[in-house]
C-alpha cells in the first residue's frame, strides 16, 4: 500500500449526483469509528493512519496479520473495520479476510496490488 513502490494506494472516490439546489448533503464522516490497519510497511501504516485521524476515526496499526488476528480474537468488539493489505509475509489479506469472516463480524477492506495497478476492495 506504500504509493512509492507501488505496493497500493488508499484513494477517496466521489460520485455527482444531481440533486434540487435546496437539497444538502453534510459534507462530515462518521466520526470516532474504530479502525484496524494491518501491514507490513511502516510508511503506510504511518501514512494512512494519519489520514484516518484526520477524519476523526480512531486508529490501531499492527505489521503482522498474525497479531491483528490475535487482537481482534481478544476484542472484536473494539472495531467497526479493518483494513488490510493483501501481500504481507506472515499470512495475506485474503487469509486475514477469511478468518475474520469465520470468527467475528466485521467487514475487511482489502488493499494491494496487481502488477502496477493498484486497487483496493
């Protein structure tokens, strides 16, 4: 997820809609959500993060899936949603993913890439 070695990139899409002039959208996100960020590079862990607590959200950063894994299995209560890298050494996001899916309730963003695009899920 690193944006110099293309590795992935965390990027905001927004969408126009027309809408009546007296219509307004509140232009704010939900803020205080509790968030798990889960890679292996410390610049993107610190990147993001910092982007994340911008809007307001509270951050945990783990390097390894492994330990997220164990901190989730501890308390999944404590978060709303965990984003994650795909290509980590210890497992990868897709594992990540899928052990999230079978024990607890909570959506995963996966984030990585193919060749030198980069995508998020």
């Amino acid at each position: 997820m690193n944006p110099g070695n293309g590795r992935g990139v965390v990027s905001s899409v927004s969408s126009r809609v027309s809408r009546k002039s007296s219509e307004t959208v509140p232009d704010q996100f939900p803020v205080g959500l509790r968030v798990m960020v889960v890679d292996d590079d410390p610049t993107c862990l610190m990147i993001l993060e910092k982007m994340l607590r911008t809007c307001k959200y509270e951050v945990k950063r783990c390097s390894r899936a492994e330990e997220a894994l164990s901190i989730l299995r501890g308390n999944s209560n404590g978060y709303d949603v965990v984003i994650s890298d795909v290509h980590m050494p210890d497992m990868d996001g897709f594992k990540l993913l899928e052990q999230v899916g079978l024990e607890m309730d909570l959506p995963v963003i996966k984030c990585g890439d193919e060749g030198s695009n980069s995508w998020c899920l």
